[in-house]
C-alpha cells in the first residue's frame, strides 16, 4: 500500500481521536456537575436542627434513616454525619479521622478522578492536533512528491485540513480549561462549606456528650475544629 495512503488514514484517525476525546470531556463534565449538585445540601440548617432532636431524644438510628433517605442521601453533609452518628461511641478524635477518611474516599474521590481526566483532555487536545496536522502535512507534501504537475486548489484543501487538526485541539483544550477551573472552584466551595457545617454538627454532639458544666459557658472547643485538612 502507498505510504501516503497509510499516512492520510492515519491522520484522519487523529480527528477520530479527537472527536471522542470532545465527547469524553464534556461527559466528565456533566456528570461532574451534576454530582456536585447532588453533594450540596439546601437548607444545611434545618437539616442539621432535625439532628439535633434526634440526638437530644437519643434515637441515633432515627437520625441516621434521616442521612440516608431522600432528600438528603445524596449530600455530603448527610453522608459525613451519617458516618459519624454509627461511630458515635468512639470518641470525638476518631469521629474526625473517620470523617477525613470518609470525606476523601468516598465524597470527593470519583470527582477528583473525573477532574484529573478533564486535566488529561487539555494537555492533550493540542498534542494530538499538532500530531494530525504534522501526519496531514505528511501526506500533502508526499503527494506533491509523486506528482509531476502540483494543483494549487489540491494542495490549499490538504495544507487546510491539516490545519484544522491543531485549531480541533485548541478548540477542544481551551472550554475544557475553563471548565475544568470553575469546577475546581465548585469542589473547594464544597469542601469549605462542608467543613462548616460539620464544626456545627460536631458542636451538637459535644453539647449532647458533654453538657456545659456551668451557665454562659461555651461549648466550642479545639476538638471541632478543622475537621477537613486543607
């Protein structure tokens, strides 16, 4: 088979490659989207008050069928105290390395995997348009080699193709960054406020645990605090 041939199939499997590689990013994004709608709460302070009756009333399991059903199950929040409540009896310094690990593995993890590959998908959108253009650039110039006479519209068209692989990777790169950033930004949001609506989850259990021993004083301590290193 003619090596220009080869070399024109090939390039046309650049933009093939390319094409999925536009698809697969905005699937990661969407999904990625939509999960962190899904892990934010509403209304965190209504939630967190049906809490604290359940705890205050001493009905855990009640409070934990609360983090699992609709329409909290979703949420990171709910998941996170859910954790908590089944561990309540093992202190609150291992309530907080269960909620890091929790947090980590199980709430941010598959974002943070989806994200690193829209990561992937901007790196390489220009790399492989630059390796189609230079395959395309290959196979116009090897016909120009193997033709007597060299037809200016057949070799604008193949010089133009050629040039679309690298503008496709671009065109891909570029949303992708955006997207990837805002989303990122989304993720941090999630975690910052994740972290304050814990401090104010663990608050309640300490007022249930350890009731303050005198009137006015308070009932935060170092143990609520940073509970999600940074």
């Amino acid at each position: 088979m003619d090596i220009t041939k080869i070399i024109d199939k090939f390039g046309y499997a650049i933009y093939a490659a390319l094409a999925l590689l536009a698809v697969w990013g905005v699937y990661n994004a969407i999904l990625l989207y939509r999960s962190l709608t899904k892990k934010s709460v509403d209304q965190p302070t209504v939630f967190l008050q049906q809490i604290r009756e359940f705890i205050q009333a001493s009905k855990t399991d009640a409070a934990v069928a609360l983090c699992q059903g609709p329409p909290y199950w979703h949420s990171a929040l709910a998941q996170l105290v859910a954790v908590a409540l089944k561990n309540r009896d093992k202190g609150i310094a291992k309530i907080k390395q269960l909620l890091v690990m929790e947090f980590h593995t199980e709430v941010i993890a598959g974002m943070e995997n989806r994200l690193a590959s829209m990561a992937t998908i901007v790196r390489m959108g220009p790399l492989l348009g630059l390796l189609g253009t230079v395959a395309s650039m290959i196979g116009a110039f090897g016909r120009i080699g193997g033709s007597e006479k060299v037809n200016p519209t057949a070799l604008a068209a193949d010089i133009s193709l050629a040039l679309w692989a690298t503008g496709s990777g671009l065109l891909i790169a570029t949303p992708m960054m955006i997207l990837a950033n805002d989303i990122h930004a989304k993720l941090r949001r999630l975690r910052d406020r994740t972290e304050r609506q814990l401090q104010d989850f663990l608050e309640i259990l300490e007022q249930v645990e350890n009731p303050p021993q005198r009137p006015g004083s308070s009932s935060r301590s170092g143990t609520v605090r940073a509970v999600l290193p940074r």
